[in-house]
C-alpha cells in the first residue's frame, strides 16, 4: 500500500482528484485523516503529486503489538534493505486526529527502540537534516496504533524525489522574520530545503515579480546578486541595495545576457503563465535553478497540473511539484539542472 498525505483535510478533495487524474485510479480516505491509501500497484517511480506533501510508498504494515515488539520487526525490515555500515536518513512521527503530525510520545519511544537495534546492527541514522544521497526510512503511527513503514534504498530515494519530504511527515513551519518585508519569504526558504540546494554567496538570482521583496531579501541574505523585476517597487532599502538591480518591467518579457543560476517567480497570474515560464527559463536552459509558484483562483482549474507533469518529464531538470507548506491556494514546481 501507498499512503499519500495532504497537507491538511482541507486539500484532500484535490489531492483526490489530482490522483483520479494522474492515474486512473480512486484513493481510499482513511477516516478523518488527511491520509489516502492505494494499491502499491499504482507505479509511482518518478511521477509528480503536486497536492501531496508527503508519501509513503510501498508500505508494510506492523499490527499494534508492544512498542519493542514493533521495533525489531521494523528494524528487520529495515536491515533487508540497507547493508551494514549504512547511515540512513529516519522519520517517525504519529498522525493524529487532533495535531496532524507528531513526533513525540509513542512516536519518540518507537524511534528511540528503533535507533538503538538499528545501532546494533550497526546502522546509523543521520540526527538533523536530511541527506539525500541516503537511504530513507520512514514510519508513521495511526490511530489504531498500527505501524506503517516505507523503506527507500539509495536508489530508489532518486526515482521518488518529487513524492517524499525533507520533513518528518511533509510538515514544517519556517520561523518567522520580522525584518522580511512580507511574510511570503517562507516559500523560497521552505523551497530550497524541499529542493535540497540552497541559494549560495556569489550567485545570480532573478526574482520575477519581486515586490515587496521577500524573496530578494532571502536571496540577498544568502549572498547573492538579485535582478528584481516588478511594476512596483521593492522595499527602500532593497531599493538602495547595490547587489539588487531593479526593473520595472513586464517579468515575462525579459530575457537575461547570461544564463543565470536562479530564476524565480512569485507572479500573481494564471498557471498558464507560468507554463510560459517554465518553457522560457526551464526548456530555454536559461537558468541552472528554478522556484515558481503555480497560483489557482477558487477551487479549480488543478487539471492544468498535469501540463506541468509534462513539462517536468521532457526537460533536463530535476524538478520537484508540491505544495508548500506556506503555499495557500498554489503549489510550487521546482528544479535543479540534472548534473
Ligand atoms: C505575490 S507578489 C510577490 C511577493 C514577493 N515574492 C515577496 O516575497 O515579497 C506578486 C507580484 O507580482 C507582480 N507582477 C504581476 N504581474 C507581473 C508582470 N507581468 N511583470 C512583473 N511583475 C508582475 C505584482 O506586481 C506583485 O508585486
């Protein structure tokens, strides 16, 4: 079995859909959980659920049972898929009626008894981050204090890059910054984690409708050299910012000197608009890195995602198609330059 997780109940009626329409085939709810089940059948090796934040794929499933009990049968499956010596990438959390994700009581327990046969086993598990090079293994508690586990070797962490997440269950909340100058500055941070690649000291970034500056700001903060384009501008000391060059310009219309390492976008348009973007910059090759909003009105018009499916099979990025976190009515598509 695959267990998808929305991001909260309320963006399980289009995670439903999108899977309807990916696939072919019809999730099952698990009752007041923003949790779907399917049929490990369905092949999910490098496809895109952009609506999900977070999967389990090709699950066991180990009955309530003692909490140590539930550990070392977890650790054997573990161990037939990883080989001694490994470190490994480990999330354990709960998912509650109440709090959605949770990492601490039966959780914590659990993972600390599966820490421990782990390290006699002679495996270690990585303690903050995640590392993507390394295999992962993933165990969520249900309320039936059933265990589920979904074990990734090395391999197979490349093919379901756009399906998992960094985070413990897909949840996170970055904190806040009272000097950004809007609170939109939490989707280019959280996107760089999910990316796995962070904006470095000395790159090149366009921001594509910058205003008020979020973006520019964390980009500047990580040290690189920001072209900002709005109708408006940013805020005055972004403005005064050497390092920032500001057009007033139409963001669709402008095309760089130079290949640049980022291009990033905010733009309050239709998605078909975006998917101008991603033909531009992405197909284009003019830029190593991409972070683009895809933003919808109401509740529809989320089938134009399987265009971007598309997109992200015919070009030569890795590319990543999710919602954030800190996305509200959107989700994000984004990408590295395949090395
Ligand atoms: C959601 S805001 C961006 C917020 C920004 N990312 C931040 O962190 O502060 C979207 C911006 O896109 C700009 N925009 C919309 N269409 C545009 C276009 N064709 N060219 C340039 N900017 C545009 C709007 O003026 C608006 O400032």
């Amino acid at each position: 079995m695959h267990y998808i997780l929305a991001k909260n109940i309320d963006w399980l009626e289009p995670l439903v859909e999108e899977i309807q329409n990916s696939f072919e085939v019809k999730p099952d709810r698990v009752t007041g959980l923003p949790l779907l089940k399917a049929s490990n059948t369905l092949d999910l090796r490098d496809k895109y659920i952009a609506f999900s934040t977070c999967a389990l794929i090709n699950t066991t499933s180990f009955l309530e049972d003692s909490i140590s009990k539930q550990a070392m049968s977890i650790v054997e499956s573990i161990l037939s898929k990883v080989s001694e010596d490994e470190t490994i990438n480990l999330h354990v959390f709960s998912m509650t009626h109440k709090y959605g994700v949770l990492e601490t009581g039966r959780a914590e327990i659990l993972k600390d008894k599966i820490h421990k046969n782990l390290r006699k086993n002679k495996i270690r598990i990585i303690r903050k981050g995640f590392e993507r090079s390394l295999s992962f293994a993933q165990v969520m508690l249900l309320d039936d204090r059933s265990a589920i586990l979904s074990i990734q070797d090395t391999e197979e962490v490349s093919h379901y890059n756009s399906l998992y997440s960094p985070y413990v269950g897909g949840f996170n909340n970055v904190e806040d910054d009272k000097k950004a100058p809007s609170r939109a500055f939490k989707k280019i941070v959280e996107a760089q984690e999910i990316l796995g690649k962070n904006i470095s000291n000395g790159e090149t970034l366009i921001d594509l409708g910058a205003c008020p500056g979020g973006w520019t700001y964390i980009a500047r903060k990580n040290g690189a050299k920001v072209i900002a384009i709005d109708r408006s501008e940013l805020r005055e000391d972004l403005m005064q910012d050497e390092q920032v060059q500001f057009l007033q310009t139409d963001a669709f219309k402008y095309r760089p000197e130079e290949i640049l390492d980022w291009a990033v976008s905010d733009i309050i348009s239709t998605p078909d608009r975006v998917i101008e973007l991603m033909t531009t910059w992405v197909l284009g090759k003019l830029c190593r890195n991409f972070i683009f909003t895809i933003k919808f009105q109401g509740k529809e018009g989320y089938t134009v995602l399987e265009e971007f499916k598309k997109l992200a099979n015919e070009c030569d990025f890795k590319i990543i198609l999710k919602q954030l976190n800190a996305n509200k009515n959107e989700v994000t598509i984004m990408g590295s330059e395949r090395e």
